[in-house]
C-alpha cells in the first residue's frame, strides 16, 4: 500500500486540495493525506476558497482537518510532495536520514523535472488563485497517478 502526503504552510488551502484531488484519481489501496508545516491552523476545515474551487470540479474536501507535518510523518509516507521551496527547507530540516530526504519532492517537478517551479501560495490572492492552484495540481496529479497504477 503506497501512502502519499501532500504539505503546504497551513494546510488550508493548497495541500488539502492536492489530497483531494490525488484520493479522486487513485483506488482505495493508495493512502493520501495532508499536512502543514506551520501550526497556525491545527483542527481547522479549509479555507472556503479552496472548498468552492474543489466544489466547483466535483470534489467535497470540506471534511479534511488541518494538522502539522512531524517528523514521524517521514516513517508513514512513502512519498511526500512539498508545494514549494519554503515547504521544501521546512520538511527536509525534519529529516532523519537519507532516506527520509528521498521521499520530498516539488510536486510540479512532476510535471516539469528538476526546474523547481512551485506551487503559488493563494491564501493572500483573490479567488483566480485557487482556480490557478486547481488546474496546477490537477496536471501534477494525473501525472503522479500514471506514474504510480
Ligand atoms: P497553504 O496557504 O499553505 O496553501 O495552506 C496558507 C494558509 C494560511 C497561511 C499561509 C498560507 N497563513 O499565513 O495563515
């Protein structure tokens, strides 16, 4: 059983989303989960934002609840796709091992290798963002999903 975790800064708006939609496209014998590298918004649904822009393509992700990235993250997951580069530093400074270093990886050099694009945070943007946010992950994941089935 593949277990992925998807993290963001707050998980409340990107990384709730990337669960969404990855758990959509893959069979119940994959786990996806997610998680923020920052406590501020522990317990929390996600932003409404993200709620509508999941709505809006058919996914309920009103019942994820935020929580923080921890080190024993690394021993669940197999695989674990930070947004950006700041998630990135945040994740790798909680590693054990090399092999827990192994596990991160940008999501969206999924979709263009090794160039480090990232995710755009949207929480301080208007509504665009979120859709923008959308269309990113929804390529990176389908892209993950071939990759792993
Ligand atoms: P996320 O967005 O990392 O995509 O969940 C953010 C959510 C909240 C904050 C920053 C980013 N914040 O500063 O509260």
């Amino acid at each position: 059983m593949t277990k992925i975790l998807m993290v963001c800064l707050g998980n409340i708006c990107r990384s709730p989303l990337a669960e969404g939609i990855l758990k959509s496209k893959l069979p119940n014998n994959f786990i996806v989960d997610s998680a923020g590298t920052a406590n501020y918004h522990i317990g929390r649904s996600p932003d409404i934002r993200s709620i509508a822009v999941a709505t809006k393509h058919g996914l309920d992700i009103s019942n994820l609840s935020g929580r923080q990235f921890n080190s024993s993250d690394f021993d669940t997951f197999d695989i674990i796709y930070v947004m950006d580069e700041s998630n990135f530093m945040n994740v790798i400074k909680l590693a054990k091992n090399d092999n827990d270093l192994a596990k991160v990886t940008l999501i969206l050099n999924e979709v263009h290798p090794n160039m480090n694009y990232e995710v755009p945070d949207p929480y301080y943007g208007g509504d665009n963002g979120f859709e923008n946010v959308y269309q990113m992950l929804d390529e990176a994941c389908d892209i993950i999903v071939k990759k792993l089935i």
